[in-house]
C-alpha cells in the first residue's frame, strides 16, 4: 500500500513530509552528540541519510516527517511506520536544541490524531531506551503502558480509548479545528462503550 501525507496542521507546528532538500537538517539532527544517544546509529555519510529520504519517498510505506514552525523553520522530525491492520508505531523523535518548549507535546498530539483519527487505528506500540528516563515520563504521563521490557528497553503500547480520555485535557494544543471533534469515525463504538 502506498501512503502519503503532504501536511499535518497543528497549533503551532505543522509536521511536514520530508523531501530530499531535508537531508542536511536531518543528518546533522541525528547525529548531534546531545540528540543521537538513544537513537539508533545513523552513519557519519550524508550521502546516505539522501539516499534513505529517496527510497523513503519511492517507498511509501511510512510517514516521515519535519517538524516545523509556522514559518518553516525546521524544528525537528518524526515517523510513523510498522504500520500494522490495528496499530502504527511512531518514533524518530527529535527536536532540535532551542525549539519551542512545548513542541513535543504538539508533534506527540499531532501523530495521535493522525493514527487514531485519520487512519482509524486502534493503539499505537513503540519502544524506548530504559536509560532515555525523559521520553519514559513523557509516554507515562501520558498514560501509556508498558507491555514488555528487555535489558535495553520498554515496549509501549497507548490504545485510541486511552488517548479519548487524556484528549480534553490536551485540547488546547490541538488546532482549533480538533476541538469541535469529540468522537473519532471508527472508535465511536470504542468510545461508547466505555461509558456503558
Ligand atoms: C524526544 C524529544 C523530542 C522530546 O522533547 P523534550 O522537549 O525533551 O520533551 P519534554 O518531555 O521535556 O517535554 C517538553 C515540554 O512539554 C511538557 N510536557 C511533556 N509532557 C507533558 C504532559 N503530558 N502534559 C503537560 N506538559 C507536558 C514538559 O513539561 C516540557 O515543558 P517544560 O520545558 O516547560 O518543562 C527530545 O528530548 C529529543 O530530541 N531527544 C533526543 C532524541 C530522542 O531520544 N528521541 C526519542 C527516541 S525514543
């Protein structure tokens, strides 16, 4: 299945699909000695990080994005992909130093309302390093559960009717136009149910 998304629009970032002209922003974010310690290895070849953002762009598979302010400046990155029939993991997650403190609470909202609003899934599952203790509290904090561990990480999993019951509290991050939506097509069931 081919996928795209040209834009997401938020409240003060937008997450923006990434084009080849993105290559040097995104190499030199990844291997930024503060950024790259709980990322998997991206070799010292810009070169390649090109060649990556091509086939990404060929492939289709998986969303990768910028993370940008209103006027374009690139603040950072993440990616959805392992998409799966019920669940998307998401990651590459990384902003860069001096970014607008609460930008990774808009761009971790942002990639909700795509999974679970947009694409209609059920529950998100990604893993982070046991030693990255910041982005453990972040997922904690907001109510995501640890499945699974091994010596080098935890195993999440957020389901959509978690994300319904933290969502009003996050309302005001969201763009104006998700807080009128109440309800997701698809989880309404889900949503209902709970109440029941
Ligand atoms: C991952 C990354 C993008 C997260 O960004 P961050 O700015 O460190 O995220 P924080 O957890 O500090 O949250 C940012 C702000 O949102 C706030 N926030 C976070 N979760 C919140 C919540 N649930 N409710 C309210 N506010 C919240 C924080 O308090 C913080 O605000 P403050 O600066 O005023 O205290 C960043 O740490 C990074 O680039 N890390 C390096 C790469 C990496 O390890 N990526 C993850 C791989 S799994």
């Amino acid at each position: 299945m081919v996928m795209t998304k040209q834009r997401i629009v938020g409240r003060t970032i937008d997450l923006r699909d990434v084009t080849a002209s993105d290559a040097s922003f995104v190499f030199s974010l990844r291997r930024d000695p503060l950024r790259r310690t709980y990322l998997s290895e991206t070799p010292d070849d810009l070169h390649a990080q090109l060649i990556w953002i091509e086939r990404y762009r060929a492939e289709r598979r998986q969303f990768y994005f910028i993370i940008e302010d209103k006027r374009g400046a690139p603040l950072g990155t993440i990616r959805v992909y392992d998409l799966q029939p019920d669940s998307f993991c998401w990651g590459s997650w990384i902003l860069r130093p001096g970014a607008p403190p609460k930008a990774a609470l808009e761009s971790a909202l942002l990639v909700y309302e795509f999974g679970f609003r947009e694409l209609g899934l059920k529950r998100s599952h990604f893993d982070v390093r046991k030693e990255n203790r910041r982005v453990v509290e972040f997922h904690k904090r907001f109510g995501a559960k640890i499945v699974r561990e091994n010596d080098l990480d935890y195993f999440f999993t957020f389901s959509v009717h978690d994300y319904m019951s933290i969502r009003p509290k996050y309302v005001g991050f969201l763009p104006e136009s998700a807080a009128a939506i109440t309800e997701f097509a698809g989880t309404a069931t889900l949503t209902a149910s709970s109440h029941s």
